[in-house]
C-alpha cells in the first residue's frame, strides 16, 4: 500500500473516538462505533494530513469503493475526524464510501427504486423496522458468503456468536450487529434507596438476586411510605419494553427455521402480568420524561442511556446509578432491550467482500481494547454549556456498568422478529401489536394479560402467516 498508510495498531494508538453508548437512538450519525469530533473551522491552507486524504480518496481501490445510500453519511463533514472504523477501511483496506442521500421515512421505497432501476446500491443502514420486513421486497442479499472478509475466524466475534445465529433466517445471515448501544436501563438515586431503607439494586443485580419480585417490593415499600400531601410512583419511562424483554422469550419466535407466534408464551404472560399489576397498583406514572425525576417522588426511570447525561446534570445531589431491567425470578440470565447495530448488504450488489470488510471495520472499532482509555476519558468529560453549566455527564462508574449492560456475555440482548415485520406489528408512530403491548398495558387499557393475549394473538397470527408465503 502507499508509503503513508498506517497500520491498524497505529491508527488505533492515534484515534480520538467517542463513545455511542450513551448517544440518542435518534442520531444517526452515532450509530457508528463512535461518533465525530468537530474541530474549529479554519481558512488556512490545507495541511499535509489534508493533502493526504485527498490523495488516499484517489488512490481507493475500486473493488473496495461502497455505494451506501442513507439519511445520513459515514464520510465526516468538513472539519471533522473520520470514524475510527472509516479510518481503518480507507488506510488499511483501501476502501472508500461513496454516499447517496435519502430521507428517513423514504429510504426503502429509494432502495426499491434503485435497485429495480439497476442503480448500484451497495450497502444500507440497519434498523429495528428494516428486518425481516425488508426480504418480502427483496431488498437484502445474506452475508454469509463473505465470512472471511467479515473476519469470523479471527476471534474479533466470538462473543457475538449466539446473536449472530439468533438473526439467522431462511438462507442465510442478513444482520451481523458489530456493537450494541443505547440498552433501556434503570436509572435511579442510591441516596434514595438509602433514605428509604432499601437495598442498592446494582448490588442485588451483581449478586444475581434482582428480579421482578424485589423490584415490585422496592416499588410498594417506596409507595407507601409516601409523605402527606405528596404523591409516590414506583416507575416511569418505558416500562412495557423493558419488561417483555427481561422474559427472554419473543413475541415472535424462530422454531425449525419458520417465524412462530408466541405471545402466548408463559413467561412472556408472567411478565406483562406484572406490568398490569405495576399500573393497577398506582406505581406508573405515564406522563413522559426526558429525564430521572429532579421531585425525587419516582424510584426508577426506565429509559435508554442517551438521557443519562442529562439526568446527572440534572440531580447532581443524588447519587445516580443504573441496572439492567431484573429478571424473571426463575432465569439465570439478564436480557435487554437495546440497540443493534448493524450494516445491510443490498440486493445484487457487486460489492459484497467490501461491505463485509467494512462491517469487519466496525467490529474492530468498538472492540479494540486499545481503543478503550480513550473513549472512556471522552464519555465521561462533562458537556458544558457556553456559560460553563454542566448539560451532560457520565461518571466512571456509570460508563464501567454500561459497558458490562452491553456485553453479550454478561447481559443478553434481546432481538424480537416481530419488530421488523412491518405496521401491524411496529411502528414509531404508535400503531401495531409490540407498540400496543408496550404503551396500553402500562395504561390500564386492559384488566389481565389473557385479556390482552385474546385481543392481539389474531394479529400476530397473521402477519406470522404471511412471511409464511
């Protein structure tokens, strides 16, 4: 390769990167392994490192150049750092990233058309509604004839093996996640479970001991030592989601290579029944919050880790810590709900051992442990505002805990087909079956899970039927 091109342990050992696990789900920028940094803008002349990115973008190996059409680029906008894994694609492989804008909401119907047009398109963004939904339109191609560019041989996915397998479906591998960020925890203040004389439910999660049953217990104990002329709650945020992931179990279920309904499932029923039981108790406030509670009059917050920043910043006196969602009282593992985060390979690409060589690419980004100082120093460095007040911060123990909620090895996270098969199962504008069975069972729209079963097992049915076809 040119004189210039560094190698990976360099450009490792020289990266500033950025954590994601704490960034908005939303950002789209941040589903990466680690996010840009901005520098001050300049009129200078160019300088030699960007004489020498001109030049690698010219000298970019054709094989390696990807076509990704997006709502939001991988390229760094002017006065900003590549991505470390942009960086080892272009330094170390050659590669090069060619980008396609689209919108959000118009992104697949732009796949569709280019690719029926026979316009190249490469390579596109991973989300919850993209799969399995996406393959009844034929827009995916699997990736498992690039395993050697992908690099599982090396070691860099032995920890990601059981989600790669959990993803499979019919022929293949479609979604290979390289990282997981944003995972739906449980903020609260130590302070609190101090003063009310409770124990420190991350000691309880270390110890194996946090489950439904002293989570529900530490909710009614904090309710009804409730102080005249206030009023308690023993949870907000989104409860729904959270719960039916700690069962384990999916709404839709892979069995024998086929999609099954399962939400009669009975550990699923145990835990939408305790849902149920947290709203008829009183201890759910539904009013929504950006936020942990600054009144000090709600115990947990269960919310991705993208408002954790802002709750420190906001209730600096409380001690704040988080702790996975707890488990089933008979489950020896911890499940999340989390972000996964992944690449497509699009239909009838030519670029195939590309785009696996720039999955590869993210993998080694957010697994490298030479990487890890830095993005710890980076995550934790309060965010002030130009007055000096501090917006967002990370504490270190927070970040350290963070960390072990997304390792698979620790902390499993949960993936349900029936969020990717389309309106009548999800949707982000409040419709479909998963919406439903997070938002109407926290409000009281239904007296017992059987209830709520009877309503919804037609639906899913349904839908399971026509991936059937």
């Amino acid at each position: 390769m040119k004189r210039y091109i560094k190698t990976l342990a360099g450009i490792i050992a020289i990266s500033l990167t950025v954590t994601s696990l704490f960034s908005c789900s939303s950002s789209k920028k941040e589903e990466s392994s680690e996010e840009t940094v901005t520098e001050p803008a300049t009129t200078e002349a160019p300088t030699e490192a960007e004489t020498e990115e001109e030049f690698r973008k010219a000298e970019a190996r054709e094989e390696m150049t990807i076509t990704w059409l997006s709502d939001y680029d991988l390229n760094p906008a002017r006065h900003e750092k590549r991505s470390s894994a942009l960086e080892i694609f272009e330094d170390v492989f050659g590669g090069k990233i060619n980008y396609v804008a689209t919108t959000a909401d118009g992104k697949y119907d732009r796949l569709a058309e280019m690719l029926n047009a026979g316009e190249t398109v490469d390579m596109f963004p991973y989300e919850q509604g993209a799969f399995p939904e996406g393959l009844t339109r034929d827009l995916y191609a699997p990736l498992d004839p690039y395993y050697e560019e992908l690099g599982m041989d090396t070691g860099i996915w032995d920890d990601m093996q059981e989600v790669i397998d959990m993803y499979s479906y019919k022929d293949g591998h479609y979604v290979i996640p390289y990282s997981f960020t944003n995972p739906v925890v449980l903020t609260y203040s130590r302070k609190m479970i101090q003063q009310e004389g409770l124990s420190d439910p991350y000691e309880l999660y270390k110890q194996g001991s946090w489950n439904w049953d002293t989570f529900m217990d530490m909710m009614q104990t904090f309710k009804e030592n409730t102080p005249d002329g206030t009023t308690r709650y023993g949870i907000s945020g989104e409860l729904g989601r959270a719960a039916l992931a700690s069962s384990g179990h999916t709404v839709v279920k892979k069995e024998n290579g086929q999609l099954v309904n399962n939400i009669s499932d009975p550990e699923i029923a145990k835990a939408e029944q305790m849902v149920i039981d947290v709203s008829q108790q009183g201890l759910y406030r539904s009013n929504w919050l950006e936020h942990f509670d600054t009144d000090g009059n709600i115990l947990f917050y269960a919310m991705g880790t993208w408002t954790l920043g802002e709750s420190n910043a906001l209730n600096d006196d409380k001690d704040l810590m988080i702790v996975p969602f707890p488990k089933s009282p008979t489950s020896d593992r911890y499940y999340i709900s989390c972000d996964h985060n992944a690449r497509l390979l699009a239909r009838n690409s030519q670029k195939g051992a590309a785009v696996a060589t720039y999955i590869r690419c993210e993998r080694l980004a957010a697994t490298e442990a030479t990487f890890a100082d830095d993005k710890k120093t980076a995550a934790t460095t309060p965010v002030k505002s130009a007055m000096g007040d501090v917006k967002s911060v990370i504490t270190p123990e927070q970040y350290d805990a963070l960390l072990e909620f997304t390792d698979p090895t620790q902390v499993f996270p949960i993936f349900d087909f029936g969020y990717g098969m389309g309106n009548n199962m999800y949707n982000y504008k409040g419709e479909g079956v998963l919406y439903s069975m997070e938002k109407n069972l926290t409000d009281g729209y239904y007296a017992s899970w059987d209830n709520a079963c009877e309503a919804w097992t037609g639906l899913v049915a349904g839908e399971v039927d026509r991936f059937a076809q």
